[in-house]
C-alpha cells in the first residue's frame, strides 16, 4: 500500500537569481507598468495649462508661477519657451510614446534649441534630421 500526498509547486528567484522551491499555486503574474510618459510631453502639456492660467488671470505673471510651483522664474520661462514651438512640434512632443525603461527619445534641454529658432519652417526639418523623425512633422 503506497500513500502520495500531491500539492501544488512552482519556482521563484531568490538572491543572486537562484531558484528555489515554494509551496502552493503560481501567483497571478503582475501586469506590466504602463509605459513612462516622457518628461517633456509632461512639461509641453504644463506649458499649455500654464498659459491657460495666464490667460484667464487665475495667475498674473510667470512670477506667480514660480512662486507657486517653487521654482525659479527662469525655469517656468524654459518651460513656456515650448510654446515658440510650431503647433506640429507641439502636438507631436505631446504625444510621445512612453518609454519602459532608459532615456527618453527627446529631452527637454534638447528642445530648448528648437525654441530659440524663430523659423517655423525651419524648426520641423532640423527636428526631423536630428531624431530621425518621420515628415509627418511637415504637415
């Protein structure tokens, strides 16, 4: 007469990536963090509510700004400067896709160089040579 006990197991990492044995059923796989939305889609969209809120006189100046958010002056003047961006640029920095894990595509110092051109032609093809972007910028 031969007695089993049967119960469920499944493999886990311990230190150093070693497996080990654990008791019980498999836990239910975490789902996968949505992507980061990248920094300067969260400033370009900060930029557009900022100037909403200059507009509709809920702040006076970029002072005001400032002083609310803890910053200086010359940072919410970095942050507003997207706005000298072409509506395209705008939209498509908005709409970045969200990075997993490493560098985001375009940083905002990058697009601080963009802001100073006055050119709104110019802008999307330098833009487009230097991150490889599709023409659609063009449009």
């Amino acid at each position: 007469m031969s007695i089993s006990i049967e119960t469920p197991i499944h493999f886990t990492r311990a230190k150093a990536g070693r497996k080990k044995v654990a008791v019980g059923p498999e836990p239910e796989p975490q789902p996968a963090p949505p992507d980061a939305i990248p920094r300067v889609s969260r400033l370009m969209a900060l930029a557009i509510h900022f100037d909403e809120l200059i507009r509709k006189g809920t702040v006076r100046d970029y002072a005001d700004l400032a002083k609310l958010g803890g910053v200086t002056r010359a940072r919410i003047t970095q942050i507003m400067n997207l706005l000298n961006l072409p509506p395209q640029i705008q939209e498509w920095l908005l709409f970045l896709p969200g990075t997993r894990s490493g560098r985001d595509v375009v940083s905002e110092r990058e697009m601080r160089a963009f802001c100073d051109l006055q050119d709104w032609i110019e802008q999307p093809l330098r833009l487009e040579t230097l991150f490889n972007t599709s023409s659609s910028l063009l449009v």
